[in-house]
C-alpha cells in the first residue's frame, strides 16, 4: 500500500506526517480528541500554558499505561493459575 502525506494541527502548530492511508481517519480522531483534552486542561487549570497542559495529559496518560499493564499482568498470572488448576484437576482424575 502507498503511503501519504498528511498534515495535523496539535495545539496549534502543524505536523506532516507519511503515513498508510488505512491510519488517516484514526490518526485524525486521535489528534482531535488530543486538541479537545487540551482544552479541557487549559480549562480546568488556570494559569497553565499548553506545554504544561501537554505534561500533565502525558502523565496521566502514562499512569493510565500503567494500570492497563498491571491489569493485563494480573490476568497473565490468573491465566497461568487457571491452567495449572485444570493440570492439577487432570492429574487427580488420573489417580
């Protein structure tokens, strides 16, 4: 697939980007949705200028990472636990 050029406008300043033309309409809700947390956090937090709304975004943005790994590592070790029951109750049928 070929690639194109596009152009987003994130707290006002433009950015080109390549990209698959398979990406462009997520690509764009992303960066709308961005500009309207942007906002949001310009709203919420008098005095802040957009460099600080931007790191508080990316901190919270970042802790929400976080807590999405540990969920999926809890269900990586509730995964391993389930089959290490179904072992264990095959192997006491077995007896």
């Amino acid at each position: 697939m070929e690639k194109q050029k596009i152009s987003l406008v994130i707290a006002g300043r433009s950015y080109d980007f390549v990209i698959e033309p398979d990406k462009e309409e997520k690509l764009r809700l992303a960066v709308k949705r961005l500009n309207e947390t942007i906002q949001d956090t310009l709203l919420r937090f008098k005095g802040v200028d957009v460099q600080d709304a931007m790191s508080i975004i990316l901190f919270s943005k970042e802790v929400r990472i976080i807590e999405l790994e540990t969920k999926e590592e809890i269900k990586d070790i509730l995964d391993q636990l389930e089959g290490l029951n179904d072992q264990l109750g095959n192997y006491l049928l077995s007896r």
